[in-house]
C-alpha cells in the first residue's frame, strides 16, 4: 500500500511566505482521508484560506509539495486538477441560466453536449432545484444561488470539493439550514470536502475533522467533539466556544491532576494539559456549561463560593455572571427548568466542578494572526 494511499489530499512540509521573512503557512503536513469533510478553521490571517487557494492552484508553495492521492500537483494547472470550488460569493454568470452556469464547466472539459444534459438534471436535483434551470441568478434567492453553486462544483463528479466561507453571506437560520444540506449532499455522494470558515458552530456541526489554526500552524486536528472537550493548548480553549480563563501557579503535580494556586491564595485542581512543571504559571480553562450551582460535596470537586453579578435569560439557559476567588468574573450556563429560575445580584451562591472538566494549559494562549 503507498504512502498516500489512504489520502485523499496530502500536505508534506508546506509553507507559503509573500516577503521572503513572515511564513503565512508554516511547514504544514495534513492528510485528509478520502471521504472526510474536514474543517480549516482559525481567525483571519491564520493561513487556512491560503492553503485552500494553494490546493485550488490559486497560489503556488513556496516550499514542499501537495498530492492528491499519490500525485504532485504543484505544477498541475488548476483545471486540470479535477478539483470543485465554492465560493462565498456563489461567482455564477449573471447572463447565464441556472442550467447554463452548470453547462459551463462541463463544456470547458469537453464533455459531449449528449451527456451534459444528464448531468446538468442530476446536479440540479442533487439540491432539489430541477424545477429552477431556467432561471437567472438574480431571479433566486440567496439560499437557492448557494445551492447553484454547489450543484455546479458537482457536476462534472470531481475527485474533491474546496468550499470556502461557502455560507458567509446567508443570515443565520438559512445559513444553518445550508450546513445540514451541505452535509447530507457529502454523506450520501462520498465526497471529500475541504471547507473553510470561521465559524466555530459551523465547523463544528459539519465536520468530520477540525483543523484549527493560528499563525500559519495547526494547533489542532481531531474530531468537533474532542476539539471543544479536551483543547489541546489555551489558544484553542480561547477560540473554541466560551471558557472561563484564569491563571495560578502550579503546585504540585502527579496521576494527570495538578493543584494550581491562585493569586488569592485559593486552590482548585485541574486535569493536567500542560507539560509545565511546579511553580510555572498555568492558564485554567473551565466551560460555563460545566459549572454547577449547589454542587454535591464529593470528592475531586472544587467547591467555591460566589457572588451574583447578574442573570440574563436567554430562552433555553440562564447566564449568571459571578464573581469568585477574589475577583474573577466566571459565566455559569443553567438550564432553564422554569421560569422561576431565579438569582438576584450581590446573592452569594455555592458553586463548584470535578477537576476532570477544569483542564491546565499552557501558560500564554498567544494572538491571533493578522490579516
């Protein structure tokens, strides 16, 4: 079996620089297994969508190679890549009917006008939009030219799908309605999708792997679950979902638990992320979803008392803002059982949470790259 053959998309030692000094993508090394949606998410400037330009053939490596399957394509023209792209702002013909955009690059690769039709009706039917070929653009709404879009990156069956900040323009319900759609189009066709975004819910519903970056550097590759459970560094904490952060100094350390003083003279445990020894700074990272309010006294607990700074309801949970340890500012997230749910501010309220949820990190979660 060969290196790449459980690839569908191979980057072996890629980086991309503009000035000769500033690496946009910093000696990169990904494989994306064939059939996998997997999602480059990070904030602007943090080389996700250079490396989708690059695999597009929109931009060349400075340095390293990119295989689909087991061929180099660095010096494969973008048309003949097989690859299919769709854009955030659709980029359909304006002239061109609905089954006229979808013709388009089936007559550029020469395909017989006898199979384009065939091609075109299933493409449009993959995204229940058959009865809209005739159409322009413009006589579509948003949702609907997306789907063009993505029917037209289907229709002449590539080998993989680039899709890039694809629902950036829809509003929100429809933009989650396109993810589901999106989705069940990749589970029933087999396809391999490589989507950029930066919308952490959407990478996380969509995806069957997350690659989250920064500074041109993945700081993480695993599953939605496993990337909002167990963040691998405090950068990715930061960036993925909301965390209460709050630092203190390590200890004592041992069996995956450490105990982390605080600037109060406070302690709490933690699960044990980082790799610092006793007496370095930590960063603790702790979901407010995880946080119980009159907790049970029992064993690898942290129990704290806190302050009411105030309740916002939000439908299905309640906020609570509370002040702990002296001064930190913690978002506890409390299901909404009734309507009576409620805190009032300046209330002192027990809180607490097992050590296994509360996870030690690095010390500096470091910035975003610019854009």
């Amino acid at each position: 079996m060969g290196r790449k053959a459980l690839a569908a998309v191979t980057f072996e030692n890629v980086s991309k620089t503009y000035d000769g000094k500033v690496s946009v993508v910093d000696n990169l090394n990904l494989r994306v297994k064939e059939g996998e949606f997997l999602s480059m998410l990070g904030p602007s400037g943090s080389g996700k969508t250079t490396c989708l330009m690059m695999l597009a053939g929109f931009e060349t490596a400075t340095s390293g190679e990119i295989y689909l399957g087991e061929r180099p394509i660095s010096r494969v023209a973008p048309q003949r890549r097989n690859i299919g792209m769709v854009f955030q702002n659709y980029a359909l013909f304006p002239h061109m009917t609905v089954a006229e955009n979808l013709a388009f690059p089936l007559r550029v690769r020469n395909i017989s006008k006898a199979d384009i039709a065939p091609k075109v009706k299933r493409a449009l039917e993959m995204v229940e939009l058959a009865h809209l070929g005739d159409r322009l653009p413009a006589q579509l709404s948003g949702g609907q030219q997306q789907r063009v879009a993505v029917a037209r990156a289907l229709v002449f069956d590539p080998n993989l799908v680039l899709m890039d900040e694809p629902l950036g323009a829809l509003d929100k319900q429809l933009r989650e309605q396109m993810q589901y759609e999106i989705k069940r189009i990749h589970d029933r066709l087999g396809l391999t999708v490589v989507y950029v975004t930066h919308d952490q819910s959407e990478a996380l519903t969509m995806s069957d792997t997350v690659a989250i970056f920064n500074f041109g550097k993945i700081q993480q590759l695993a599953t939605p679950d496993e990337i909002y459970e167990t963040p691998c560094n405090s950068f990715v904490a930061q960036f993925i979902g909301e965390n209460n952060m709050f630092s203190g100094t390590i200890c004592e350390r041992g069996d995956g638990v450490c105990k982390v003083r605080l600037a109060n003279g406070d302690q709490v445990h933690a699960l044990t992320v980082t790799d610092a020894p006793v007496g370095a700074t930590t960063l603790l990272s702790l979901r407010p979803e995880r946080i119980r309010i009159d907790p049970p006294a029992a064993d690898g607990w942290t129990i704290t008392t806190g302050e009411v700074i105030e309740q916002i309801y939000v439908g299905d949970h309640l906020r609570v803002l509370v002040r702990v340890f002296g001064g930190h500012e913690f978002v506890v997230k409390v299901q909404n059982r009734s309507a009576g749910n409620g805190l009032t501010p300046g209330q002192k309220i027990r809180l607490g949470w097992r050590a296994s949820d509360c996870r030690a990190l690095d010390a500096a979660a470091g910035q975003a790259g610019a854009a």
